[in-house]
C-alpha cells in the first residue's frame, strides 16, 4: 500500500466536483454529518468530500493517522458506531480530535481487487450503522471507482454525464430525486435505461414508472414509498420492469428522506439484480407447483413471497399477503408456538420444525419449516389435518377398546364411552342399554347408563334429561326408529324443534331446551344381529353439526360397544351355565343334631371356568358325619366331570363301608385305577364321632386324612386358631394307589369351629402357600366369635380379590349340644 500505482495517478486526476456530489449524496441518504473520498498511494490524499474542515480537501497526510487506511487494510466494509471505545481507531488523530465519533466506510477497488482508497461516512456523536447504510455507501463506492478510473483516461470529458454513465457500466447505478413537495420525479439515464423509459416518453412523474412496473409489484413498490415518507425514513424495494418484449428485469432501489431546510425529498439509487433474482424466481416457480406451501417474509415480518399452496392453506390470494406484516395478517399466530418457533429460527439462523393447529377460520393443523436465510425466513407448510383427524380417531377408539376390554362388567365400560366421545366427536352424549326386548313397548327394555357434556354446569341437566326422556319418548321417536331399523339416524339442524316434537310435554321438553341441541346422531350398538344399547351424540349451534367424519368415528365405536355387549350377555349365560352346572354337583349338607354346616362354593371369574372344587357332608350308617373337601386338578368342563366322579365314589364307598377317612381314601384310589379315571385331585376326609360318655362330656373326636390338600383349622372356644397337620403330607389322589394312607385324630370342645377349604381361599400369583395360610389364620381369630354365616362371608370377602382365578369350595362346622 506505500508504493505509488493507481492511488497516486488517479489522485491527479480525480474530479473534485463529482467525488463532492458523490460524498454530499452519501452524506444525504446516510444521514451523516461528513463523508470523505481518500486515495492510498505512499500517503493519504483527500481528493473529495463534503462537511469536512476548510483545507481538508486536496490534503495529505500518514498512512498510520489515516481511517481509511484501516478501511482498505480490512477489505471489506469498517463500521465503527463508538470510534472513542473501538481499539482498532481509538489512538488515530481524528478520533482524538473529537471530528469522528462514529465512522462508515468502504474500500474502494480497482478491477484487479487491490484496494486504492476508501469511501467513508462520519460524524462528532457516536451511532448504529445498518445492513441498509452499507449497502448504499457499497453501491455509491463503485460510482467513485467508475469516476476514478474515468477521470484517469478522459480527464477532458463532461464529469456529471461521465461519471453516471460509467458507474452503470461498471456497478449498475442509477438515481433518483422525488420532490415530496411537488411529486417532481427526477432519473439519471442509467434509472431511465432500467426502467424502459427515454427522456422523450418520461413526464417527470412516479406514475410514469409505474406504468412499466410488474402489476404484481406495483402496489408493493407504493406501499413501501408510502411507509418511507410517513416515517421519514429509508425506503428498499425489489420489483420487475415489464420490457417491451414482454419479459422483464429485475430493479433493487433504495432510498431515504431527507430534509434540507424544509424542502423533503426522496432520494436514492437503483441496481440491475435481474442476475441474481432469476435463479431465485427459477426457484420460487419450482416451489409454485409443490404441493407444500411456501411462504416467504423479509426480516421486517413482511411477506415477500406466496405461492398456490400457501393461497390455499391460508385462504388468502397473494395480493393480500405480499408487503404486510406476517403478525398483522395472522393474528392468531401470537403467542403460540408459530410465533415462538419463527423468532427462535430468526435469531439462532438454525431451521425448526414443529406441528401446529391454526384455529377458525382456516381451521388446519401443519407441519412448519422454518428456515431463516440472508433476506429472512422462509416457511414451509405441509397440511397435515387429515393425518392429525385419523391419529386421533385411532387413539380414540384405542381407548375405547381398552375401557372396553379392561373389565369384564361391559355395561360399565360401555356407561364410560359418554366420557370418551366428549368433547372429541360432540358437545354431549348419551348411552343406552337395550336391556330387554319389549315389541308393545319398547321404552320399558331401555335404560340411559352414561351421559356427559363439555360444559361442566350442564352436566347436571344432561343427567335429569337422561332421567326424563325415555318415558317421554313417542313410538315416532327418533329412538325409536334407530331401535327398529338398527341404522344411524342423524339430524344436521333443528334438533331440538325436531326431538322435542317427538316427547311427550313434560320436564323433558324443558330440560331438551335448556340444552339446545342443533345437531344430533343415534347410532345403534349392533351385536351378533340385535341392537343391544344406543350411543347418542348432540351439538350445539357454535360447534356446527356433526361431521361425517364424526358420524364415520362413532359408527366404529357403536361396534365396538356392540360386540362388547353383546360378549358380556354371552359371558352372563356361560358363567350361569357353567356355575348352574357345578352347583347341580354340589348337594346341600346334611345337619346332624350336634353340629351346625355352613357351606361356601364362589366360581373363577373367567367365562365357564368351572373347576374341580368340592364340599360334602353326609352321615355314615354308624352315627359319624363327614366332611369333606377335595380339588380336581384343572379348571374346566372335564375338570368338573372328573369331580363328580370322584365326589360319588367318596360318598358312596364312606355310605357303604362305614369305613375311616384314611381307608375311605385308599378304597377311592384304588376305584380311580380301576375305572382308568386319568386325573388327580387333592382331598381332606374328616369324620365327626362321639360316644355317650364324650357327649356328657361335650367334647367331639375328629378324625382326618389328608392327600395333598391344604389342612383343615380349627378355632377353638377359645378364640385360639389350630392347623389340623401331619408329621408330612399323603400323596394325592390318582397318583399312586398302593400308597399308604395315614389317619390323625383330635377331640374338640363344644364351640369349636372345624373350616375346611380348597386352595383358592389361600392362593395367590403374588404370594406363596404359607403367606396365604397365614392370612387365613389372622382372618379366623377376628371373625371366629361370629355366627357361622357370616363367619364364611366374612373369610371370602377378606380373603379373596375382587377377580379370582380359581373356583373357592369352604366348609364351616361349629359343634353345639
């Protein structure tokens, strides 16, 4: 930079008064105090500038004192808003002086890239330079370079047309001077060339421009002239010249008011951009046929580009969205995740992606990308509504499906689905049970079990009017009608005109009123070809009326209820079945005249899970009782089949032989081999004696034997709870015929009390034998000073789930005189 070459030549040359209207025009629309044009050869030379001290002009000074200097070494523009607090000026002589507080320049470059010079703006105060002020002083820069180089080679020529001339050649300028005042438009040839005007066909007007302004753009290029002058402010614009071939170019003008000694004007320059907005117009038709939308906004938050998907989504045609604030066009869009998501792209520069709803009037749920760039952001909108509608519809029937088949009391479930349907497919809802055919009268088979609303102060009404309206219904009803087609009756307006014109007067029409339903479906709850419940939706005038798609839903979910209706009525009919066909098995106890029998027999919880589960008590031909209880292993028909095999043979073989419970159970093994009866089965056999003297005495003998069953307990008069065990335990039945059978005896008070049971009383999945023995043990000595009754009631309550898995066989005997 010290040696002398272009800097030094064009310095001779230069033309004091072109680089002056330059500078006093860089100053204008930068609103600067001062702007300078310096030259850089082994010296700094000041060959223009306007506001600066008497002398300055023509100056030289040391490269080192020179701003400028710094300009040219950085390549690139120096902002400077605090020169005083800026390390990289702070110590140069101007800043020191207190002449530049704050400092704008540009390099100026010759044609190979060396820097020569610098084009600067300054004042005494500090300020903020903006992207707008630099690209001004950049364009004006290539004006001075243009004029530089042209003083250089025709000193001789005219400056002012020169100096134009070549700054369109070489960057493309032209200016303009619009007196606010008057309307008086002034353009430079290069403007006039740009904007397909000649100083023959141009009057001097806006208007005149405007003529060959894209009809697109021209209410844009008016709007932003307008906001320039109402804020007094700076003015940018980008818009297309139509050519008289019909194609266009592409004009970026930029511009600010100014006013000097109360004459306001608009000033500024235009640039050629048709180089660099065609790849981006290739790019905006490109995404004009995609059917994502794209919508483009300027850093200001005004849109600057709309394409036919956007129209569509936003439901608004692009003449109303291009020029205006993104927030003033979208209100709704405040302080929602659209407006946090946009400013979180804008100020980190890195996309977000995010799923978003956009209430009434477009009413659209899209996925947003929002991608911010040099110009602004840029959004990209795929309508996603319809894949958000079929999600929900899937996680609502999911839940349907999962209340449906979380119990196996579907009535309840079914009761639930009001719950469920509202507010997702309507404002309220009602749900019926058909719970008994009555072809005279078909109000007496139906009862509402559920209903809910949105508006929880209404709930109450919707319940009295589910109380009220079923008897008030006419065989003309709407209810009716669904009940003897079995098809969806739906009502898209008028509803409640129409439904209170099918109840008889009364509180149900009142209370039909206060809801004020406008729209409403029945749908029928179809199972296995009977309706067995109804689902009734209702909405009120704001929601609008139900939608297909609504109808569509809840059709799916009336099947769903159906079916689960229709599968519990036929659980109801297998479990009485089935419990019908184990209690026919299982014969009332005899009751001897010195002990009470209290018997107990509680079915699975699964459809037609009959077990092997037992109780008996009868007499044998010597005086004894037995009692008995015993277990087939298995949990089905067969299982019970095997049960009253074995419980026959038991009984019989004890009637016939009188013998004792062990032989009494070796003798049934045995039957067992014989009849090639293939199972086994656990059972307990205990027989109650007593001679004269033991009944003056009051105590009774109790003999027992054991194969494989959980022991018997007895809580003595005394409160005291005792386990009936061995030394260990027999086989079970079934197993082994020859083994040995062992019999154990124990005498018993009167007020004792004997308690056998099967091993569903004290099983569990999530606990072992001895922790359910134990919780049977504790149940016993709270509940033992109880009568019989309800000591058996009071041991099932407590000691069984409320689903159990396994059928409980329970006998109670309490000895008395």
């Amino acid at each position: 930079m010290g040696s002398s070459g272009s800097g030094q030549e064009w310095a001779s040359t230069a033309d004091r008064t072109a680089l002056e209207r330059i500078t006093d025009l860089a100053a204008r629309l930068l609103g600067a105090p001062a702007a300078q044009v310096s030259l850089l050869s082994d010296v700094q030379t000041v060959v223009g500038g306007t506001g600066l001290r008497e002398g300055s002009i023509g100056a030289r000074g040391p490269l080192e004192d020179s701003l400028c200097t710094v300009t040219a070494a950085s390549g690139g523009p120096l902002l400077v808003p605090d020169a005083g607090n800026d390390l990289r000026v702070s110590a140069l002589p101007p800043v020191t002086s207190g002449d530049v507080g704050s400092y704008l320049g540009v390099p100026l470059v010759e044609a190979d890239g060396r820097p020569v010079g610098a084009l600067c703006v300054f004042g005494p105060t500090p300020r903020e330079w903006s992207p707008a002020d630099v690209a001004v002083l950049e364009q004006l820069a290539r004006a001075v370079v243009a004029e530089l180089e042209l003083a250089a080679v025709t000193a001789e020529r005219q400056a002012e047309r020169t100096r134009w001339d070549l700054a369109a050649e070489a960057g493309g300028v032209g200016t303009f001077d619009l007196d606010l005042a008057t309307g008086a438009l002034v353009l430079d040839d290069r403007l006039l060339e740009l904007s397909d005007l000649d100083r023959a066909t141009f009057g001097g007007r806006p208007e005149d421009v405007y003529a060959n302004v894209h009809p697109d753009d021209v209410d844009d290029v008016i709007a932003r002239g307008q906001r320039a002058v109402a804020t007094g402010g700076s003015y940018e614009a980008e818009y297309r010249i139509v050519l008289a071939g019909g194609s266009h170019r592409w004009v970026a003008a930029r511009g600010r008011v100014v006013d000097e000694r109360g004459r306001r004007r608009l000033i500024g320059v235009a640039n050629d951009t048709t180089a660099q907005r065609e790849p981006m117009q290739r790019t905006a038709d490109l995404l004009e046929g995609l059917a994502v939308a794209f919508l483009a906004m300027d850093r200001n938050w005004a849109v600057t580009h709309v394409n036919t998907e956007a129209e569509r989504i936003t439901g608004r045609q692009r003449e109303e969205l291009l020029g205006r604030s993104l927030w003033e066009m979208f209100p709704a869009a405040l302080g929602t995740a659209f407006e946090e998501n946009y400013r979180r792209a804008a100020a980190t520069g890195e996309p977000v992606v995010f799923d978003a709803y956009y209430p009434e009037p477009l009413n659209v749920w899209v996925e947003v990308r929002a991608v911010p760039g040099p110009h602004g952001l840029a959004l990209y909108f795929l309508d996603i509504t319809e894949r958000v509608r079929l999600q929900r519809r899937s996680e609502l029937l999911a839940q349907v499906s999962a209340e449906l088949t979380g119990t196996l009391d579907a009535e309840v479930a079914v009761a639930r689905l009001a719950q469920l349907v509202v507010p997702a497919l309507a404002d309220w809802c009602l749900v019926t049970l058909v719970v008994d055919d009555h072809p005279r009268n078909f109000r007496h088979g139906l009862r509402d079990v559920g209903w809910w609303h949105t508006d929880p102060e209404l709930l109450p009404v919707v319940a009295d009017y589910a109380q009220e309206r079923i008897p008030a219904l006419l065989d003309t009803s709407f209810v009716a009608r669904a009940l003897s087609t079995g098809r969806t009756v739906v009502l898209d307006r008028e509803a409640t005109a129409r439904i209170r014109s099918v109840l008889t007067p009364g509180p149900a029409h009142d209370l039909l009123t206060r809801l004020a339903p406008e729209s409403f479906a029945v749908l029928p709850l179809r199972g296995r070809g009977r309706t067995v419940g109804l689902l009734s939706l209702f909405n009120a005038a704001d929601r609008g009326a139900l939608t297909p798609d609504d109808v569509d839903t809840a059709a799916d979910i009336a099947v769903r209820a159906g079916l689960a209706l229709d599968n519990a009525r036929l659980y109801r009919a297998q479990r009485q079945l089935a419990e019908g066909l184990q209690r026919s098995l299982l014969t009332a106890p005899a009751q001897p005249d010195h002990v009470q029998v209290v018997v107990r027999y509680t079915p699975a919880a699964e459809t037609a899970q009959v077990g092997g589960d037992w109780y008996d008590a009868f007499l044998q031909p010597g005086g004894g009782t037995i009692i008995t209880v015993g277990d087939v292993l298995g949990h089905n028909v067969e299982a019970a089949s095997a049960m009253g095999q074995i419980r026959s043979m038991l009984r019989a073989i004890a009637v016939t032989t009188g013998a004792g419970p062990a032989e009494v159970l070796r003798r049934v093994d045995e039957a067992m081999t014989t009849l090639q009866l293939e199972t086994t089965a656990t059972a307990v056999v205990t027989r109650l004696e007593q001679t004269e003297d033991e009944s003056r005495r009051g105590v009774t003998r109790v003999r027992w034997s054991n194969a494989g069953h959980p022991p018997p307990m007895v809580i003595t008069p005394d409160g005291a709870v005792e386990t009936l065990t061995g030394p260990r335990a027999d086989l079970l039945l079934g197993v082994d015929d020859t083994a040995a059978r062992r019999e154990l005896e124990v005498t018993l008070e009167w007020g004792a009390t004997l308690v056998l049971y099967t091993d569903g009383l004290v099983e569990r999945r999530d606990a072992t034998l001895d922790d359910g023995l134990d919780r049977l043990r504790d149940a016993l000595q709270e509940l033992g000073g109880q009568e019989l009754d309800a000591l058996c009631d009071g041991l099932l309550e407590r000691m069984l789930p409320e689903r159990t898995d396994d059928d409980v066989a329970l006998v109670a005997v309490r000895l008395h005189r």
